[in-house]
C-alpha cells in the first residue's frame, strides 16, 4: 500500500493532543473524587510540558534542518505541524481554565481554599508580610533590564514574575526569578487547609522590591525550552567516561532553545513582543493560562491533606488500594514455587513484592551464580538496587545493563550506576543509536551440577512506586528455552551484536517488527482461506507506517481487529476499503494502562506475546525491546480473560472513531469499569475455571467477531 496514502492515518502530534484532552476529560468527571480530578488536571500539564519540550523540540529541531521532512501519515512538513499544535494548544488552555475554576470552587465547599492576596484576611495578610520579609525577601535576585543588565536565561520551566516599569519617562522591564529553594505552598497557621502560591506572594509585594520605581505592568511568565538532546559516541573524549559525558550534557537541556512562552492570566502586547524577540520565539508559541504554570503543588497539597485532615482526604480521594499477592504465589521462599508453575502478575492489582522476595533470595542462595538485569527507570529509593548490591556483595556475578538515556532520569541512573560499579558489579550502557528498553531478568543457578535459569520479563520497568500506580505484567518461568534466550541477549549485548538470533524471544530493532508483520500475514492467509482470523493488540501508542499499512491490508482481506490503544493513534479505524474491519478504544483510569499485548489468532491455537516495546518506529527500530511468548494454557486463559474484560469496558473506555476522536462506548445495562473489576478479582488462577458454559477462547472469539 502506498505511504501517499493519508486517507486512514492521522498526525501523531494532533493524536496525542487528542488523547491528553481525554486526560482532562477525567478531570470534569464529577463521578472522579474531587482531589483526583485536581490531580488529573496537573497531569494533563505535565504531560503537555513533557510534550513541548520533547515532541515540539524535535519538530523545531526538524523545521531548521530538515526542509524536505514531511509527516508520513499526513504529508505535513514541521512547520505546519508546530503551527497545529500551537493553535490546538490555545484551545485545550482554555478548557483546562475552565475546569480548573471549577474544581477549585468545589473544592472551597469542601474547606480547602486556594487562595488569591485579595481573599485573604487582615490576620492572614499580616501573616504573609511577616512571612515576606523574614523569609522571601532576603533570597530574591530582582534585576532590571537595561543596557548594563542585559537579559538574563530563563532556566526552561522556571516562574518569573515579568514587569514593565517607568523610570521618570523611559519604560524598562523587570526581572524577579521565583526561587526554587522556597516552599511553593504557603498554609496558613490557624488552618492549613487555606493555602496561597508562593508566585502569587512575590507578584504582590513587586512595589516592595522595585521601590524606586513606577510598576506599569506586571504578570508571571514561564519558558519551555526544547529537552530533546541528541547523544553520540563522536562528541564523546577518549579519555572521558561514559557517565562524566551524560552528566555533561545534561547541563545543556536547561539551555536549548525555547519553544513555548506562558503567560499566567495577563499579557501586554508590549512585554509579549519583548519577551518574543528576546527569546527568538513567534507569538504563535504565547499561551495564556488562568491555571497556575506550575501545576506540581498538586501532589503536594495532595500529601499534606492526607496528613492534616485524614476524614478530608478520604472523602475527597480515592479509596486506598493495596496491591495482592496472588493465591498462586504462596509464603515462603519462591524459588521452589517455580518448579511447579511460572508466576504472571498484573501490576498494580498484583504486587511487586513477589519478584523482590525473588531477587533478595537470589542474593543469598548459595547455589546462584549470577544475577543480570536491565534497568531503565528506578524508584528514588530502590530495593531493586538493594538486592542487587546484596548480591554483589555475596560474592554473585552481577551484570546491570543499565540505560543512562531514559529521558527525565538521567540523573538517577547515573547516580545509580555509580553505586552498583562501586560495589563491583559489572556495568553496561546502551548504544549509540538504540537505547535499551528492555526488561529482563535472568538469575543463573547451579542445581544437581546443572545449570538451571529464572527468568522474569515484563512490560514495565523495575520500579516499585511506578508498579502499584501502571497496568503491567511480570512473567517469572524456569523455562529453560526462554533462560537460554535471555543469556544470549546478555551476551550479546556485551558484545555490541543487535542482531542475534533466539528461540523464543522477539529482540528488536531486527527480530520484534518481522515477526509481527509475519503473524499479520499469517492472519491475512487464514482469512482468505476462510479460516477464523483475528488480531488483538494493546499498546500505549501505534505510529509505525509500515505496520500501520499492514493492519489495513489485514483489514480488507477480511480480519477482524481489536485495538486497545492508550494514547497516540495514527490509525484511522472504520474507513470503507481500508480499515472497517478495525475497532479501537482507549482506557484512561485511576492507573495508567502501560501493558502491551500481542495476540494473533483464536481460541487454543492464539500465539499471546507481551513486550516492552509499542508499536512506534522508535521501538520498533531505535530500541532494544524484548517481547516473549506466554505459551502455557493457564496462563493464555488468564490472560484472554483480562483481555475480554478490557474490550467490555463502558465506563472509562473510549471509541476512536474515523476521525481519530474520542467518543463513548455506549452502555449496556451493567457498566464494566476494568480497572475496577480488576480491583476486585484475583486472576491468578482464573485460567482453571470457565465463565458460564463458554471457554475464555470461544468468548474471545465471539467478542472480536461483534
């Protein structure tokens, strides 16, 4: 099919636009708790800040590069997306105003008051005076603007309180940097539940610290600069190490170029033309918000009501939720459990807890040899690297693959990986051009003068905070195929060798995309010899054109597809003569769906692959990503049973439509929340049970024929 064929595709930036808009759908949902719609709204700004500074940083690093770049989904060059992505932007804005207003009016019906300076009382307003002086003051670093104070940078993300001031007959502009050293939440003494910004506190009292001058104007600016660092082995000197480079160049993200200038609730067109020409930025790229710039007080307002009103906080949150050990994992140690049975757990309705006893028992059984792991992103305090150091320490052989390009924490992995090479385990980093995404975990044990292996492969990362708030499995087995498999993928990635060969496992960048697009045919063929024909796939996002194209062939040629996709789309589904054989929704809930399923085929005979990997071009060619088979029938049920439980979901599922619009799922009678269902139910042994009088594969098989 050919790649001119924009007639079932969409613009990956305006698909994730759409998607983040249904973050801030959660947020006006009245049925959400008060405090988690708060929470959604800083969310969706995070996740609209990481996508400047990510996403609009390589198109504007494409508009000057590349004039020949065209989008292969809609043919639009870099500038033309930009310009879309601003307009959108201004849009979602103003929704976001809206539903912040809202939230916030709620929430003073419920005792807590985000404050503005003129909402405060006489006892409140002395209390911030003296609060201003003692503490505030003494740390500001206000400068004006003039030919001797020439302008400053704006470090990306920072708060600024930005004016305009008269000097007899001359305007010059201010400059008070909101110092990131100082509490952003400032609760009042008598109740801590009324609270003020501390941006709003400085923009107060700017006649205090410009007294000489006349203020004209004033306002809150914030710049988003572009954090998408290009890394290569070439910039790096012989003679320095890996780690020495990265933290080198990660000093430069807080100085590349800005690609987005906010205004918090007023702009002058003067200032704003100032600010433009300094910053070398259009006034396309000005947004103005009515919601504060800075939207991560959220968590910590979030934790402080927890701690100060507990009868608040559960009212307002949601009901706590403990992840379970499954029925299947029993006390005790695990290693003798996996003879008997592989574990599957489903992050966070399962803990992580049994892959930690795993590794802690590792570390101090006297018949393992070695412990290899690859580490992408870490909680800040991580038992992970505990057990691992206890390992190391046992005298183990421990080998850490450990990506130091994981965007956002790069400083943690490199801390972390100072620790581990301290503690003498052996070090590896990514490659130049594929960074390492994988998630695996192979413990080498000596049993009966053989060599025996545990494996455990997952579809997330190995981070504990992370694993109780994303959807995710973890698949821990003895098989020895798969073992071995995964002792030649450390071997080969100590050897630079990308492209070797396995039993089981799927490796990309050379050996995950040839086998779907081989299993995709698969399913063509079937469907043309009139053989039932099915592919089931769940992912956070779908870009890559090539296999794109090939769900559209396997469309027309008569399969039926069921996609479970949670944020970016470049399909368009139900298109006559291209994609009307395909369905689409996406789960946004409580926990962030992070799984990726691969399913081709029905009942006994379905091939189920997990992964780490999605299907975008940077998993499917700029990653290493490792993708492995469940095989065995308790567990395929299991897992069709989620599956089925995921598809029926009515309540936070949305329909794509030919569009690429989110719309909802009409309602039966019971409405299915999945997240909750799962909640609810253990599926650890679900796979020795049927539902009704059907088999979880002929429900499965009937749901993808609806």
């Amino acid at each position: 099919m050919s790649k001119e064929d924009y007639s079932f595709t969409q613009n990956r930036e305006l698909s994730w636009l759409n998607f983040n808009e249904r973050v801030l759908e959660e947020a006006e949902d009245a049925s959400v708790p008060l405090l988690e719609r708060l929470k959604f709204v800083s969310i969706f700004s995070s996740n609209l800040d990481e996508f400047y500074m990510v996403r609009c940083g390589s198109l504007y690093d494409l508009s000057l590069i590349d004039e020949d770049y065209r989008d292969n989904k809609t043919g639009l060059n870099a500038q033309d997306q930009l310009a879309d992505v601003f307009e959108r932007t201004k849009l979602l804005y103003k929704r976001r105003d809206d539903v912040y207003k809202s939230i916030n009016s709620s929430l003073k019906e419920e005792g807590i008051y985000d404050l503005d300076f003129e909402d405060l009382t006489k006892t409140e307003k002395k209390f911030i005076n003296k609060f201003f002086f003692n503490y505030i003051f003494p740390v500001l670093s206000p400068q004006v603007i003039d030919v001797h104070h020439p302008f400053p940078h704006l470090l990306n993300k920072s708060l600024n309180v930005m004016l305009m001031i008269r000097d007899k007959d001359v305007i010059l502009y201010g400059l008070i940097p909101i110092p990131s050293t100082l509490p952003s939440i400032i609760y009042f003494p008598k109740d801590e539940m009324r609270f003020i910004l501390l941006e709003k506190i400085i923009y107060e009292y700017v006649n205090e610290i410009f007294s000489n001058y006349d203020i004209e104007f004033k306002t809150i600016v914030s710049v988003t600069r572009n954090a998408d660092i290009t890394l290569s082995d070439s910039q790096i000197d012989e003679d320095e190490d890996y780690k020495g480079y990265m933290k080198k160049i990660l000093k430069k993200r807080t100085r590349l170029a800005p690609i987005r200038l906010e205004f918090y609730k007023y702009s002058n067109s003067k200032l704003s033309n100032f600010l433009c020409e300094q910053l070398n930025t259009q006034q396309s790229q000005v947004q103005i918000s009515d919601t504060p710039l800075d939207m991560d007080y959220v968590f910590k307002l979030y934790s402080h009501i927890e701690k100060k009103n507990e009868l608040v906080y559960h009212k307002l949150s949601f009901n706590p939720y403990y992840p379970k050990i499954p029925k299947t994992v029993r006390e005790g140690k695990i290693i003798p459990q996996l003879k008997k049975r592989d574990f599957l757990l489903f992050y966070p309705y399962d803990s992580i807890e049994p892959f930690l006893r795993l590794l802690k028992e590792a570390a101090n059984d006297e018949n393992v040899v070695s412990v290899k792991i690859t580490l992408y992103r870490l909680a800040r305090s991580s038992s992970i690297i505990k057990y691992l150091l206890e390992a190391s320490e046992n005298g183990k052989e421990v080998t850490v693959l450990i990506e130091l390009r994981a965007r956002f924490d790069e400083a943690n992995n490199i801390h972390y990986a100072g620790l581990l090479e301290e503690a003498g385990c052996r070090i590896l980093y990514g490659f130049e051009d594929y960074k390492v995404h994988s998630k695996v975990c192979l413990i080498t044990r000596k049993e009966k003068n053989n060599i025996k292996y545990i494996t455990q492969l997952g579809t997330g990362n190995y981070n504990e905070k992370t694993s109780k708030l994303y959807t995710d499995f973890s698949f821990i087995t003895r098989n020895h195929a798969i073992g071995r498999d995964a002792m030649l993928f450390f071997k080969n990635m100590a050897i630079s060798n990308l492209n070797g060969e396995y039993e089981k496992l799927l490796v990309a960048p050379f050996g995950f995309k040839n086998k779907v697009i081989e299993k995709i045919n698969n399913e063509i063929e079937n469907a043309k010899n009139n053989r039932p024909a099915s592919i089931f796939m769940k992912m956070n996002s779908l870009t890559d054109r090539e296999l794109i194209d090939m769900l559209s062939k396997a469309s027309n040629a008569g399969v039926k597809i069921k996609l479970i996709i949670r944020s970016i789309c470049c399909l368009l589904p139900g298109i006559p003569g291209k994609t009307e054989n395909i369905e689409i929704i996406s789960i946004v809930g409580r926990f962030l769906e992070h799984s990726r399923i691969y399913c081709f085929g029905t009942e006994e005979d379905a091939t189920i692959y997990l992964s780490s990997g999605d299907l975008m071009n940077r998993n499917t060619e700029k990653r290493v990503e490792l993708t492995f088979p469940i095989e065995k029938p308790i567990l395929k049920k299991q897992l069709m049973n989620i599956i089925d439980t995921m598809l029926n979901d009515n309540v936070k599922a949305r329909k794509i439509n030919d569009k690429g619009e989110y719309e909802r799922v009409i309602r039966s009678i019971d409405l299915i929340d999945s997240q909750i269902y799962f909640m609810n139910n253990d599926f650890s042994e679900c796979g020795k049970e049927e539902v009704g009088n059907e088999s979880f594969f002929t429900k499965l098989k009937h749901l993808l024929k609806r």
